[in-house]
C-alpha cells in the first residue's frame, strides 16, 4: 500500500470510527501493507490534512460548486489539496497523477477526471482560517484574551521537540512537558513516598519516571484498558522497573493498603498538545467537556478513597482549558497545596499541561 492510499485509509477510520490515525496506520503497518518511510509519510499527511481541515474545505468551496457528497470523495479531494499546499517539495504534476491514480481505484473514473481538473486550478491567497471548533477557539478567547489566543492556535500547528530518557538498557520516549511537571511537583513533596499508585498509568511512561524519582517506593500502576496490560508489562520489563499492575476502573479503585501518593493523569481534551494529536482538536465542544468534566472528577474521587492521611494527590492533564484544570480542581473537595502549574505551548519547544498537587482537608 502507498502512502497515500494509506492517508486516505487511516481518515475515513477517523471519521467512522473515531480510530486515532496513528493507530490506524499502525493496523495496516502489522497487517504488512506498509511500513519505513512510507508509513511516515502516510501519518505526515493525515495529521496535516486533519490539521488543517477548516482551511481545505475553504479552498474546496471556493474551487467546486458542491462538495463530493461521498466520505472518500470528500477525503480524497482534502488530501490533494493539502498536499498542493504544503507539500512544496512534491511537484505539482505527481501531486495531481498520484491522486487521479488514487481516485481511479477507490473512487470511479468520473470523479477521477472532476479531481484532476479541480487540483490543477490555481490556488488563491485565503485569508488565515483557524482549524478548530468555534468552541475551543472562543475558550481560548475567553480565558487569555484574542491575541493569545491567537498564538496558542498557531502552536497547535507546530510540531515539539520529543523527550527520551534512558531506563536500564531500554530508551523511552516521554512527553517533555509531563516530566517537567512530574519532577516539580516531586522537588516541592515534604516527604518521601512509600506507596506510590499512578491510576491511569498506560502506557507506562510516568511511572518509570516515578521509580527513577522515588526508587525505594512500592509503585502500583493502574490503566482501565485490559488491551494495554501487556504493553505496559513490556515496557516495564524493559526498564527494570519492578511496578506491580493493575487492570480497574480508576474511579471505582480498590487496593488493600492506602497509598501515600496518588498520580492522576486524567483523560482530556489534550488541547495542549494538539500538533500530534490533530484529530482531538475536532472533539473539543461543550459537551465532550461536559463527559471529561465528569471522568475526572470522578478519578480524583477515586484517588481520594485510596489516600493515605495526610497523603498527597498529583492530578494533572495536558489541557491547557481551565475548565479541565484550575475550575475542575476546585469542585472536587480536596485542598490544593502549594501553587497550580499551568504550562503553555511556546516558541521554546514546551507543550501545554497542567499540574497541582492536592490533599484532603485536615
């Protein structure tokens, strides 16, 4: 399978069954339809078609009467686009080949032939076209005012520097932003751990990093997913890392001893870090706020039945909504302890997140 048919794959696995495009691609990837420099540059092109899905569909308006009614028509038509914009080392003619080729096979001749003459008419200077929810953009409005905002949706946009750390024998690639967060918050605890539980701990990263801060601490990690018990068995086998885990509900957590520290990595909006989670941005309205809302109150609940006296709850998120941090924190019970971080995408590589570290009320 080429790279683009592969693209092309992966989209409509997004959009009719929600499947992230890199899990997609990595379905075909073990089916052996595609692999090395190809499947990057399959994943290149269906994270920037989602990035910039807003923007291709401007152009599209702008360069047919009616948009292709047909999912695949719709997708195919994005792909060439984006590619006739941003792709600017690619020839313009293999571009157009390349997707009238496509167009043949997953398509039909006619639509083939209405492609191939839409992508080879000259493309206009639009004005800047945001490529997300007008919810998140007015949140972000909202919350830090236009101009702001305005940089926050550019960095959606750019790619981050990744973070790899070296466990044992074994390299793991972290979010960088994440392990900042994790060891201020460590640099700032009073005391040392002894029983330490990241309750949503898949796929593993934090709590390695929580056994290389905390070495002589019992760890438990917890995920709720049974498909990812054998990625994080892996992944800890692979870094000496002797964590005892743990397949349940986070919020219905149960164990036989409290645990001194608590890590909640809650599910999000993952606004902070959407350049390579593209398809997120497209979920971010009030009500998929409104279900996160709830699971991670809910996890924080979880997390306070398992709390030792006196012990501490490190809750955190790679959303940079207030909603989702700073708002959610105050209805859940708990006190806060010291100061809330908040980091914000920048010009200096960091990707948004949030961290505050919490307690039950004396």
């Amino acid at each position: 399978m080429d790279s683009r048919s592969a693209a092309l794959s992966a989209l409509l696995d997004w959009q009719e069954k929600k499947i992230f495009l890199w899990d997609s691609l990595q379905r075909l990837k073990e089916a052996a339809s595609i692999e090395g420099r190809d499947l990057n540059f399959a994943y290149e092109l269906s994270c920037g078609t989602m990035r910039q899905l807003r923007l291709l569909d401007a152009y599209a308006s702008l360069l047919c009467e009616k948009m292709p009614k047909k999912p695949i028509e719709r997708w195919l038509l994005r792909l060439g686009l984006y590619q006739r914009l941003f792709c600017q080392n690619i020839p313009e003619h293999a571009i157009v080949h390349s997707m009238v080729e496509l167009a043949k096979k997953k398509a039909h001749a006619s639509f083939a032939s209405f492609l191939n003459a839409l992508l080879r008419k000259p493309l206009i200077q639009l004005p800047k076209i945001h490529s997300y929810t007008d919810y998140f953009i007015e949140a972000l409005e909202r919350h830090y005012g236009k101009e702001r905002a305005e940089e926050l949706l550019d960095r959606g946009n750019v790619p981050t520097p990744v973070a790899t750390h070296t466990y044992g024998e074994a390299t793991y690639t972290q979010n960088p932003t994440q392990v900042e967060l994790l060891s201020v918050q460590a640099n700032r605890l009073a005391f040392s751990p002894t029983k330490i539980l990241d309750l949503c701990a898949a796929p593993g990263g934090k709590t390695l990093l929580l056994h290389r801060l905390f070495p002589k601490a019992k760890l438990v990690a917890n995920d709720i997913a049974p498909k990812k018990m054998a990625l994080l068995q892996e992944n800890f086998a692979k870094c000496s890392c002797p964590a005892e885990i743990s397949c349940q509900d986070g919020t219905s957590f149960q164990w036989e001893e409290p645990f001194d520290l608590i890590v909640v990595d809650a599910p999000c909006s993952n606004s902070g870090v959407l350049y390579k989670c593209p398809e997120a941005r497209w979920r971010i309205d009030q009500e998929e706020i409104a279900k996160l809302n709830a699971t991670q109150l809910a996890l924080l609940q979880g997390a306070r039945r398992n709390l030792a006296p006196y012990g501490v709850i490190w809750y955190q998120t790679c959303s940079i909504l207030p909603e989702e941090n700073e708002e959610l924190v105050q209805k859940s019970g708990l006190q806060v302890v010291g100061a809330p971080i908040l980091q914000l995408p920048d010009s200096l590589g960091h990707e948004g997140g949030f961290s505050c570290s919490l307690q039950n009320h004396p």
